[in-house]
C-alpha cells in the first residue's frame, strides 16, 4: 500500500503540471464544475471516495485484475476471437492496472503495463497510426483513440525514449483527420463523423495535452462545435448531428467529452447530466442492460466524477452494486471480448482510486 501511495503522488504531480500546461494553451477556463459542486463538498467527496469501494468490490476488482493479468498473451496484446491483438484491448487493460496503482515496471502490474507498451509500439505504422490490422474491426480509430489516451497516461512514467515520437506523430494523425464538421469517424481520413468516435479522439487529445504533447486550440474548439451539435433537446446525444434518438452510451461519452474540452458547466453540461441520470439502477433492483452497457458505465462513471455532489453519491454505489453483480468466474462477458468488457468495467469501478491523470478532479 506504501508503494501505491508513492505511485498516486507522482501520478497526481505530473497531472497538475500538465493540467496548468493545458489550460493556458487552450484557453479552456475553470478545472472544477462550480456550477454543480461547492468547494468544501469537493474536498469531502475525494477524501471519501475510497469508502464507496467497499469490500466486496475490492475482491470484484481485485479478481479482474488477476483475470486480465492471466489474459495477457506473449506479445502484450489481448483479446480473443476476431479481436485478438486489438489495440484498443490491450490499451484499456494496461489502464485497468495504472488504475490499481501500478505504472510501467513498478508494482503488482507494472510488467503487465510494460508489456503493453511494448505491444503497442511494435503496432504504430510510420504515419503514426497504432493498429493492428487484423484485428481492427471496422472502427480502427477507436484503437488509435485508446492507444493514445493509454500511452499518454504512461508517458513521463516510462524510460522508453521513442514514448514522446509516437505520441507526437498520434496526435499529429488525429489533427490532420478531423473533418470539416470538427469529428472524427471510423478510418483515419476526413470524411464523416460521429459522436462516439470523436469523444474518444477528444479524451485521447486531453491526455496527451496533460502529459506535454502538443495539441492545436483550434481542433479543440471545432470538435467541441460538432459535438454540442450532436446533442438533442432532452439533453442526451445523438449518434450524428440532428440524426437519431439519444441514448445512454453515446450520450455518457458525448458528456465525457465536454468535460475533456473544458466545458464543466452550462446548459449543455446540465441537461446531458439529467439525461443520463434517468439510467441509474434502483439499489438492489435487477436491471435491463441498455445496449453497449459496459462502453456506457466506463464513461458515465467518469462524468458523475467529475460532476460530484448528489451526482456521484446516487450514482455510483447503485451502479458499483450492479456491476458486481454481473462478474463470473473473475470476468465481465461480452460477445466482443471478455477481456474488453472486463477492462471497461474495471475503469468504472476504480475511478474513486483517482490514479489515473485522465480521471482525476
């Protein structure tokens, strides 16, 4: 526990240095959602925080950990079937373990992460694009999106000198593929765009801005336009502009993202947070799974984070229950990939850890 305390201090300093680096850059105003959060109330919640990982969540957690580190193939990668060696996999387990404390080669998992780090350097093509192709579905910039925001909570953290080069030249792909609507899509090329794959561009270029790396204001800005567009009169989110219903998963991600662009308060912010509170389980009630549950409880965790207050305390022991629920034989399924369904609801249920940069108040 000693070890992880250091860990989470050096976590915490480079975040609040790179943090003061992004908002003078960027010009993207307060850190704290004031508008939902008092001061005193803020300080409460994160000393608080780790009570709401009660016991049996620890050994839910704990048991997952152990799942992904055992999943772990040769090369670094995971994943299984038609995913296996997908890079958004293997980027989203190696967070699980920097979630739990652990950074490359220090800690429980450090080796897990390193290996990690390992797979996905050996998989960044020249243009700067981190795919493997087998395996990269037909969404290949969902992979780069992760890769980035994953190696981006390593850097400063690894002694890998070629780190910095290939999230330089990752970022620099996903600048030069934004389209004329300010979105990304499925292929790293400008043409169209949507909500789900643009918040994860955004997350992936806010952690790459708070680890040092350049990321122009202006790519900023013309995402945050394409996805306030993306948003419908009920609060939630729409898959593209003024196309479709709102929905749970894209509208936590689409919330997510604003909060990544620095847009912590506003009518936007306020309505898309009612919106998804419509979907918070009853204690001890069973629930419907809403389509892509486990994509949809790794960002609104984040969001009821970042929200505090009565967001976060209705929230997440309610979901905390459910998801535990859910666990068999160490794992979450999913028809994708037990390991990716895992890795999502592990970040979930980690967040009160507040290790990772990218999480953190």
């Amino acid at each position: 526990m000693q070890s992880q305390g250091v860990i989470c201090c050096v976590l915490g300093a480079i975040w609040l240095a790179s943090f003061a680096a992004w908002s003078s850059a960027a010009e993207i105003g307060s850190v704290k959602p004031s508008g939902f959060l008092r001061v005193g109330e803020d300080r409460q919640i994160e000393a608080t925080a780790g009570l709401l990982i009660t016991p049996a969540a620890e050994r839910a957690i704990q048991q997952g950990l152990e799942y992904l580190a055992r999943q772990q193939l040769p090369d670094g990668s995971f994943g299984s079937g038609t995913y296996r060696g997908n890079v958004a996999i293997c980027s989203l387990a190696g967070m699980t373990f920097l979630a739990a404390g652990s950074t490359p080669d220090r800690g429980p998992y450090g080796r897990n992460v390193s290996r990690a780090i390992d797979y996905l350097l050996a998989n960044t093509q020249p243009s700067g694009f981190i795919c493997f192709f087998p395996a990269a579905s037909h969404g290949p910039m969902y992979g780069h999106g992760f890769a980035v925001l994953f190696l981006a909570e390593c850097y400063g953290m690894s002694s890998r000198p070629e780190l910095g080069d290939v999230l330089r030249r990752a970022v620099r792909l996903i600048v030069d593929t934004q389209n004329e609507e300010g979105g990304w899509r499925y292929q790293p090329q400008r043409a169209d765009a949507d909500i789900s794959v643009t918040s994860c561009q955004v997350m992936a270029l806010r952690a790459a801005r708070n680890a040092g790396i350049f990321v122009p204001k202006e790519t900023i800005d013309r995402a945050v336009e394409y996805i306030k567009r993306c948003q419908n009169p009920d609060g939630g989110f729409a898959y593209q502009p003024q196309v479709g219903e709102s929905a749970f998963a894209r509208s936590a991600a689409g919330l997510v993202s604003l909060f990544c662009a620095g847009i912590y308060e506003g009518p936007e912010v306020e309505s898309a947070a009612s919106y998804l509170m419509r979907f918070v389980p009853e204690r001890g009630q069973p629930t419907l799974e809403p389509p892509y549950y486990e994509y949809g409880h790794y960002y609104a965790a984040q969001a009821m984070w970042v929200l505090g207050g009565n967001y976060w305390l209705r929230w997440y022991p309610a979901v905390r229950d459910d998801l535990i629920a859910r666990q068999r034989d160490g794992c979450w399924r999913s028809p994708i990939s037990n390991e990716y369904a895992t890795a999502m609801i592990l970040l979930a249920l980690q967040v009160p850890n507040n290790y990772l940069p990218i999480f953190q108040r």
